[in-house]
C-alpha cells in the first residue's frame, strides 16, 4: 500500500471524529445531531473496513456480509436510542 494513501485515510478518520466532537459540543437537537454522529460513523466504518481490514481486494459476497452486520448494529443502536428516550 500506499504511504500517502494511508495518509489520507487518517486525516479523514481524524477530521470526521473532530466534526463529530462538535457536533455533539454545537446545541443541535438531538436527533439531528445523533443523525450527523451515525452517518460519520458509518463512514468511517465503511472507510476502515475497505482500507484497513482490505475489504476493498476481497470479494463482493463477503464486503455484502459485512455491510449486512453493518446495518444490523446501526437498526440495533436505533432501537437502543429509542427506548433511551
């Protein structure tokens, strides 16, 4: 791999935690910011698998597998967040 790539890799890992960090610091309501926090969540996870974990090379049935458990712990962190309200 690519040490630039890498590098690339981090620094949207690093500023997509720091917009969530202000995100939660911002005042928004909190679906809204609970929605912002999910979407660069799932960003990120979908960066880190592809590039760190090498689902990007391996294939497409088993990038689906992990996109499936993917969806299963958000529907699942969208449960838990409602029963918390």
């Amino acid at each position: 791999m690519n040490t630039k790539l890498y590098t690339a890799i981090y620094v949207v890992l690093f500023v997509s935690a720091t917009i969530q960090v202000l995100v939660e610091f911002a005042g928004f309501a909190y679906w809204t910011a609970f929605g912002l926090i999910m979407v660069l969540s799932a960003m990120k996870a979908v960066l880190v698998a592809a590039y760190f974990q090498h689902l990007r090379w391996e294939p497409r049935s088993l990038t689906y597998l992990v996109g499936i458990g993917l969806a299963a712990a958000l529907a699942l962190t969208f449960a838990a967040s409602y029963s918390i309200l």
